[in-house]
C-alpha cells in the first residue's frame, strides 16, 4: 500500500497543474514511453551463460554426509 501510495502519486503527473503548461506533451510523452518498452523490451542481446570451472569437474566422490568419515576408518 505504500509503495502504491507513494508511486501512485506519479500518474498525476501527466496532468500538470499550471495552465501554461500543456499536459498533452506530457501525456504523449508518457504513452510513448510505455510502448516503446513494450516494443524494444528484447531489443538486447541475450547475455551468455556463465560458465564455471567446476562445473566441467567430473564428481567421482558419489559419497553423500557422512558417510566419507566411515570410508576413511
């Protein structure tokens, strides 16, 4: 609710409050500005996959807890 509150508050900005001001700039703007992320949202390049060294390490110690200490005995 307060994130709501507070960020809602944002909307009212298109409608600016001084009459010199026109509020359709502001409205276009903002309408712009919401489908032009909604039509470059993948407009970037995917990021490779990480990589890391262990993973390629082949895990021959299937023993699981505890039971390596009963193995060294």
């Amino acid at each position: 609710m307060i994130v709501f509150f507070l960020y809602g508050g944002m909307v009212w900005g298109i409608f600016p409050r001084d009459p010199a001001i026109s509020f359709e700039y502001h409205l276009a703007g903002a309408a712009l500005g919401v489908l032009m992320a909604f039509i470059l949202r993948n407009f970037d390049s995917k990021l490779p996959k990480k990589h890391y060294d262990w993973e390629d390490e082949d895990d021959e110690d299937d023993i699981i807890g505890d039971q390596w200490r009963e193995q060294e005995r």
